[in-house]
C-alpha cells in the first residue's frame, strides 16, 4: 500500500485523551503538596471581594484600587472558567463576511 503525501498513518500519533507526561508530574506534585489551584483561586476571589467592599465603603474610595481589584476579579473569573468550560468559536457576523466578498475595481485611462 503506497502513502500519499499528507495521509494519515493507522495508528500514529497521540492516542485522544492522553494526557502529556509533564501534565501527569504536575497533577501528581500538586497531590503531594495538598495543593488544589482551583480552591485557593475561589478563595483569592472572595479575599479580592471583601477588599472591593472595604474600599467602597470608605468615605472617599480610590477609583484606581477597586478598577485594580475588579480587573483581578475578571482575571481569575476567566482562568477558572477553563476548569469548566470550553472555549466556544466567535460567530462572525455580516461585517466578517462582506470582508471576504469579491470586489472588482475598474480604471479606465482617457
């Protein structure tokens, strides 16, 4: 059986779902130490939110520090949300594809 170029090979590559050797080590470290990141990022979370709270109730609040501490918020919200969720394609809308659509200009020389 001859292979073209560009064709699969039976059997080749990385079975799906196999985790990568550095993935294991890292989950089995973490094990050991009795680390779970995804409990200390829930904790940090609450921690960041009774900060904002502090800050919002003072008399003159410092805009910069809660803009700060929500943008911690927005950060830690997205890094959980891979534990959870897949990242889903953005849909492009008609603006994307009239982009993509055929233009022919024409110029005519007197």
């Amino acid at each position: 059986m001859a292979i073209k170029p560009g064709q699969k090979l039976p059997g080749a590559g990385r079975p799906k779902g196999s985790k990568q050797i550095f993935s294991k080590d890292s989950v089995k470290k973490l094990e050991e130490l009795g680390f779970d990141p995804i409990e200390k990022m829930t904790e940090l979370y609450e921690e960041v939110k009774e900060k904002i709270a502090i800050e919002e109730a003072k008399k003159r609040p410092s805009v910069v520090a809660i803009n700060g501490m929500l943008s911690t918020l927005q950060k830690i919200s997205a890094d959980l949300m891979r534990y959870g969720y897949g990242r889903t394609p953005e849909e492009k809308g008609d603006a994307e594809q009239e982009k993509k659509s055929d233009t022919t200009i024409s110029i005519k020389l007197n």
